[in-house]
C-alpha cells in the first residue's frame, strides 16, 4: 500500500507538527513520546524543532541527517485535522 506524501510540514508549537500530504489530509502529530529516545532529544530545543523540512519527494520530515520522522509514522499516528 502506498501511504501519502508529505507537501507541506511546519512546527506549530513546541511539540506538534502540522503535515499536509499529497491527498490534501491535514495532521497533526505530537512527538513528544519520542522525546525520551536519545535520537530525537534535540527536538526538545524549539528554535531546532522549528527548523523541519519535507524530505525530498515527500518520505518524511527532516531535521538533520540523523534525525527524521516517516511518512508512514505521520499519517499512521497523526491527529486529522477536519
């Protein structure tokens, strides 16, 4: 199953991202339990978290290259935004 691409992501707060996908679905994704992984730790600083990009082609969102969040893990656990 092909899972929707990611348009658009931006950090609308500390913790929560808004992810626009190719569908036009709009989520919103808390990543606040990742936090306590030693990977995702910077994310805890909101000036780096406000510097998410969309992977190229839309696989996921990318702070560094060590640090990223699936397509897949978005659209499956984010919150639809109506």
């Amino acid at each position: 199953m092909r899972y929707p691409r990611i348009r658009y992501a931006q950090a609308i707060d500390n913790h929560n991202l808004l992810v626009e996908f190719d569908n036009s679905e709009k989520k919103k994704y808390d990543i606040s339990p990742l936090l306590a992984y030693e990977m995702f730790e910077p994310l805890s600083n909101p000036a780096f978290f406000k510097t998410v990009q969309v992977d190229k082609g839309g696989y996921g969102v990318v702070w560094s290259d060590s640090i990223d969040i699936s397509e897949y893990e978005l659209w499956k656990n984010g919150q639809t935004i109506e």
